[in-house]
C-alpha cells in the first residue's frame, strides 16, 4: 500500500494508520521482548553491515591525529617549514593552526552535503561516492609540495570524511532493534579512537626515518581503508527507514529481510515496515518537515538543542585539554619517544572504555552515564588545577598526567560513545540525519576555538595557566552537568515513536524512563 506524502486527504492518511497500527504496536512490542542475545542471533547482518559503515570512522580519527602530530616530525618540518636561526626547521603557528583547523571547515561543508544527499540518494550511495572522493583527494596530500597545496588538501580531505560523521551512526540506528542501537552507535566511538591509535604507531614507526618518506607512508596508508569499504558498503543493503520514507514499501520489507536471520523464528517484515510506516506518518501529520528550518519548529526546536548540546559536551568536557597528557609527561623529566608512547597508551585506555561501556549499556541508561562520567571528570579536572597551584615538580607532573589518562578512560567510556546513541536516537525519524549534521557541524565550530584554547592556556608565552587549566575546564564541565541534569533525556529501551510521544507530550527529561507510552496514542 502506498504511503502518502502530501496532504491529500485526512481520510487516506487515517486508513493507512488504521490498517498499519495493530502490525505496528506487534512490533513495537517485540523490540521491547527482544533480548541481547535473541538480537545477536536474529540481526546478526545488521550488525556487520553497520559495522562496516561506522568503520569509516577509522579514516577520519586517523586523518586528525596525523596531521596534528606532523608538526614535531623532524622530515615533515625540513619539508614545510621555515628555516630557524638555530639551523632547525620550524612550522609557524598561524599554520599550524590553519592545517588543524583546515579539516574542520571542510568537514562543515562535507555534514552539509550529506544531510541534502543523503535523504535524496540514500546511504549506501552517499557514502560510496565520499569513499571514491577520499581517493583522490589523498592524492593531494600525497604529492603536496608546499603548505598552500596541503592546506587545500586537507580542507577537500575534511568533505568526505565529514559526511562519514553523520550517515554512519544513523544508518546504524536504522538498521537495528532498539536493544542493539547503544552497541552499534558507540562502536563509531571506538573507531575514532582505532584511528587515532593506527596512527600514533604509523608515526612512531616513520619517527627516525630520514627523507619525505617519513611523512608520506603515513598519509599513503589511508589508501587501504577506502577501496574495501566501497565494497562492503555497495553490498549492504539500503536503510528500510530511508525507503519508507521514500514511499518504497516493497524495498522497505526487502531491506529488512536482508538485516536478519529469520529461521527459526516468529518474525513478520511486514510488522517492522508497519511501524516504521506509522512513525513516519505520525510525524508528517504532526507537522514535521524535512528540512533545515523544521528542525527549528514545533517540538523539533527542543530535540536540535538537545542533540546540539550532546554533541558539544564532548569539548566542554575538556576534550582538548586531555590531549596534552603527554606534555605533563615531558615535563616529569620523560624523553620524547617515551612520552610519544604514553600517547598510544591514552589511545588504549579509550578503546577498553568504550569496551566497558558496552557491558554497562544494557543496565545503566544512557543519561545516567553521561552523569556519572560528567561527575567524574569535574572531580579529576579540580584534582588537576589543584596540583597546578604548586610549583611543578616532576611528582606533580606524573600526577597531573596520570589524572589526565584517568579521565580519557572515564570520558570513552562514558560522555564519549554515549553521545552517538543519544545524537541518533533523540531526534525524530524524518530530521534525523539532518539534526545529527546541525550537531556536529555546532561541534566543529566549536572545536575550531578549542584547538586555540587549550595552546593558549597552556603556553608559557600566553596565559601560562599550566596544570591550573583544570579550573577552567572544570567550570565548563559544570555546565554540561547542569545542562544534562535537566535537559538530556533517557533514550535506553525506547522506540522511534515512543520518542516522538514522549516530546510531544513535553515530558520532563528527568522523567523519560519512567513514563509510559503507547503506539494507539498516535491515532
């Protein structure tokens, strides 16, 4: 039966919810029957095909640990850099600066592409074409001979890897019951991280390795992640969400099929693509609309600023701050290849948080976790400054770094992965990859100013805050307390329709958990 997409009669669009509701709440009780290991068995497809679109990822927490890390690599400073009067080769700070935050701009540019093209073309589409896009824009950091040809190849670099931020977490909420969302949405968290940790060894591999080679094996590798992926991708199937919304029933109940395993079990495609069917009308008669400003209107405005500040309470939490562990270290008296390693160690602490997040997902929401974590780092950012007011010392060195280790532990596995879940699962079915692209787009904005913050606090010649930086960090983590407390709501064990009920009825956020709702209250 066709959907209908524009106001062409209240009577059609009621037939269609009527017929559609008795398949729909079936449905929407089995996703609240569904156990753990019954999804694992059931969805095991889904899993795997997500988990080859969030391993995109990995390119993007790569590419922004590289290029960050270049400018120290003795190579990579004889090449690009400006000759010092003490014989070494030295990168200025305008550029530095310019080459960090070059990625960013192109990665706003890149959110707003895929929040358009995606919805138009699909997922599958949207990020094959990035993929081939990759490709060639390495090319440009490869051969670049001069700042100026790096700086737009990062900028072009920065597109595609920006529309990686947002079509892989939602197609990963689209493609899975709600029991395996949290898993699926913070593994995009992991392989960030995953990144991040490839290429602080690719770099320490290439540390003492003379000639242009030491910089362009590490950028020359990122070549071995699209090529794969293009293929997994181009056999995943399309989001049956995306073709619901699209009026391709038929697709729909194809694609869902194709997410699973049905032998051996009672399941019926037509009950999922029935609720899929009676959210999404639920929401078109509700008003909502599909475009930038309609995630500004009605109950949406409440959602965008929730999913904005999820995001951005990624940085208020001292995200920056905690990269320069490493700097403490150096300054307890460690050489720089060991400090270099304490790095790959930062890395490994994040991706066993994001392990122990997964065992605690299924039992403590997703609010309560990014208070309890949010609670944690206020502590061991006031535990930071502290050990700031003293003169330093290589003890309070070692202290200060060591906190700093603590809390990239306590962030991935807490407000780190937790954040993909709740960006994908708050906003509504119609505005969701759209208002994950106005988050990250707020996060990259915002990341722009932190990328000259933490320098500037930090530096003997600016502000010289030193290790009482924490205070700092820790009145801004404060505020993300605060903020969470009242306005980020429970999205753990609820539906796509359920959340829409719940913001409908302008629920409190402190009581999401606690309230009931049903598929009937749509009609």
């Amino acid at each position: 039966m066709d959907i209908p997409t524009s106001a062409t009669g209240v009577e059609k669009l009621s037939c269609v919810q009527q017929e559609y509701l008795a398949d729909a709440q079936d449905a929407n009780n089995q996703e609240h029957e569904l156990t753990l290991l019954q999804a694992i068995k059931i969805y095991p497809k889904a899993v795997g095909w997500s988990l080859v679109l969030s391993t995109t990822l990995v390119m993007e927490g790569y590419d922004t640990k590289l290029v960050n890390s270049l400018f120290a690599q003795p190579a990579f400073q004889e090449a690009y850099g400006n000759l010092q009067p003490d014989g070494s080769y030295e990168i200025s700070a305008p550029w530095q600066t310019g080459l960090m935050n070059g990625t960013t701009v192109g990665q706003i540019v890149g959110l707003l592409i895929a929040g358009y093209i995606s919805e138009r073309f699909g997922f599958r589409k949207t990020m094959i074409t990035a993929l081939i896009v990759t490709i060639c824009f390495i090319f440009l950091q490869f051969f670049a001979t001069g700042l100026i040809m790096l700086e737009v190849a990062q900028i072009l670099l920065g597109i595609p890897l920006g529309m990686f931020q947002t079509v892989c977490t939602v197609y990963a909420v689209e493609v899975s019951p709600v029991c395996l969302r949290g898993y699926l949405t913070t593994y995009a968290n992991m392989c960030w991280v995953f990144g991040q940790i490839t290429a602080s060894g690719v770099l320490r591999g290439v540390l003492d390795m003379p000639g242009p080679w030491a910089y362009r094996i590490p950028f020359a590798i990122q070549w071995a992640w699209p090529i794969p992926l293009i293929i997994g991708i181009y056999l995943a199937p399309e989001s049956p969400w995306w073709l619901v919304r699209r009026n391709r029933l038929e697709e729909a109940k194809a694609a869902v099929t194709r997410l699973m395993i049905t032998s051996n079990v009672s399941f019926d495609a037509d009950k999922s693509v029935a609720l899929m069917v009676i959210t999404t009308e639920h929401e078109r008669e509700e008003g909502a609309g599909t475009s930038y400003l309609a995630c500004f209107q009605g109950t949406d405005l409440r959602r965008t600023i929730i999913v904005i500040a999820c995001y951005c309470i990624q940085i208020l939490c001292g995200n920056g701050f905690r990269d320069y562990s490493t700097y403490f270290f150096q300054q307890a008296g460690l050489p720089t290849e060991q400090s270099f390693n304490m790095s790959i160690v930062a890395y490994a602490l994040g991706i066993v948080g994001v392990l122990l997040a997964w065992f605690m997902i299924p039992h403590i929401g997703r609010r309560t976790l990014y208070l309890w974590g949010l609670t944690w780092i206020l502590a061991i950012f006031i535990g930071i400054g502290g050990l700031g007011v003293p003169a330093i010392s290589t003890g309070l060195a070692w202290g200060i770094g060591g906190l700093l280790l603590l809390s990239v532990f306590i962030y991935d596995a807490t407000v780190g992965p937790v954040a993909y879940s709740l960006v994908s699962e708050i906003p509504s079915s119609l505005l969701r990859s759209k208002s994950v692209v106005l988050a990250r787009i707020s996060y990259n904005v915002l990341n722009i100013g932190n990328n000259s913050i933490v320098p500037y606090q930090l530096n003997p010649s600016a502000l010289n805050w030193g290790a009482k930086s924490g205070f700092f960090w820790a009145g801004s983590t404060l505020l993300a307390l605060v903020f969470t407390y009242f306005y980020i709501p429970e999205t753990k064990d609820r539906t796509t329709v359920e959340m829409d009920l719940l913001f409908e009825r302008k629920i409190s956020a402190r009581k999401f958990a606690k309230t009931e709702v049903h598929v009937a209250k749509v009609i």
